[in-house]
C-alpha cells in the first residue's frame, strides 16, 4: 500500500484485484494515478500468474440508474446535515477509463447504486461491443443490491422508475427490484479460446473482506478464551 488504505492491490489464484478510491482525484498529477499506472503495469508483466485483472471501487462510472448517474468526479446530491459544497475529485471517468484500457483490465466492480447492472465489453462511453467473445474492452458490474433499499423509485417522486425509457447501449443486464450477490468463475485463458465469466448474483468483494476480517477476529477471542 502507498500508505494508505484506499488503494491496494493483492493476488488470489489467477485473478489480481486492484483497489481504487473514488473519493480522491485519479488525474495524471495525482498520487493515485501514478500509483494505479505503475501497479497495472507491474501487473501485466505476470499475466501468465494472474491471468485476469479486476479493480474495484466504490462509485461507478458506467451506471444507468438515475438516482446517481455516472460517477464524474461531483456529486450529484446534497446532505441536509452538510452545509458547505462537496468535494470535487480529477480525473473522472476519463483519466481512470484510459489506464484500464492501456492495461487492459479485465472487470470493473462497483458498489454505490443499490442496484445490479452488467454492462456489455464498453469502452469511452458509446464503443460497446455486444458480445464476451474475445472481449477487448472491460466489463464493469455494479452490485449495490446486497441488503439495502433498492433505487427502484426516483427521489422525491411517488411512482418514477429510476429506469429511463431509453436503456444505454453498454447495459447488458439491470434489476432495481431484487437483491442478490455476484459471483465469478473463470478458466485460464490457456483453457478456452473464449474466456469465460459466470454472471449470476454474487457477494461484493469489499464485504467478503471485512466478514473474513469479522470471523478471525471472533476466532482468535474465542481461542484465547479457551486458553485463560
């Protein structure tokens, strides 16, 4: 870690997962950017290791919910208990967009939406292509479904979906009315022409860590109990 906690990155199996903090500018004179380059790049060199890259963050940037939008860097909402402005963070979504496609990161999971939405292989916006066959482009998920209240209805509204007429070209799938998990399994690329991405509903990373960090803390109690 670059001495912080925001943004990391850690390998498991063949997937190398890659942490990265939308609360702070991703431009490329910021700290983050050049730390997120060189980590990607470093990465790259061992993609016979780690086959398959992933980033995940908390805001996404491609999003068809229109409770949030599309991350941009401003927030598009108030807190009555906030009385000043928020703050405004660089380089969203293009800066950030940009190393995932020179590093070709694979899958883009987010969070902040209470929604689920897959998008088809996207790249700048309105390049999509509609197919997972030979994918040249990162897919990015949104799993904001977990527990709490679903973005179903549009604030300050009775009855508007959060849904438009129009559905953008780079969703794939979307539900605002279930809750679910995400899961994901895969094959080496070694393994199939055609990588393989198993979509279904699946448990968010960041809270697969922090139940992993739960049950050892319980467990190491529990067993310096037993020895008192």
């Amino acid at each position: 870690m670059p001495g912080n906690e925001r943004y990391y990155s850690f390998g498991v199996g063949m997937v190398h997962f890659v942490s990265v903090s939308t609360d702070e500018d991703i431009d490329p004179s910021s700290t983050q950017w050049v730390w997120l380059d060189r980590t990607l790049a470093k990465i790259n060199k061992q993609r016979d290791i780690w086959p398959w890259v992933v980033t995940f963050q908390h805001r996404p940037i491609y999003n068809s919910n229109k409770n949030h939008g599309n991350w941009s860097g401003a927030n598009n909402y108030t807190y009555d208990a906030w009385d000043g402005e928020l703050a405004t963070y660089e380089g969203w979504p293009d800066d950030y967009e940009a190393l995932l496609l020179k590093h070709k990161v694979d899958l883009v999971l987010t969070g902040h939406v209470h929604h689920y939405e897959r998008t088809w292989p996207v790249r700048n916006r309105n390049d999509v292509t509609k197919s997972y066959e030979n994918v040249t482009s990162p897919v990015h998920i949104t799993c904001g479904h977990g527990g709490k209240g679903l973005y179903s209805i549009m604030w300050d509204t009775d009855d508007q979906s959060t849904y438009g007429t129009n559905r953008p070209e780079f969703t794939a799938a979307r539900d605002n009315k279930n809750w679910g998990t995400v899961s994901w399994s895969s094959w080496t690329r070694e393994q199939s022409d055609t990588p393989c991405l198993g979509w279904g509903r699946v448990r968010c990373l960041q809270r697969m860590l922090k139940l992993r960090k739960l049950l050892l803390r319980v467990g190491q109690r529990w067993w310096a109990s037993v020895w008192d």
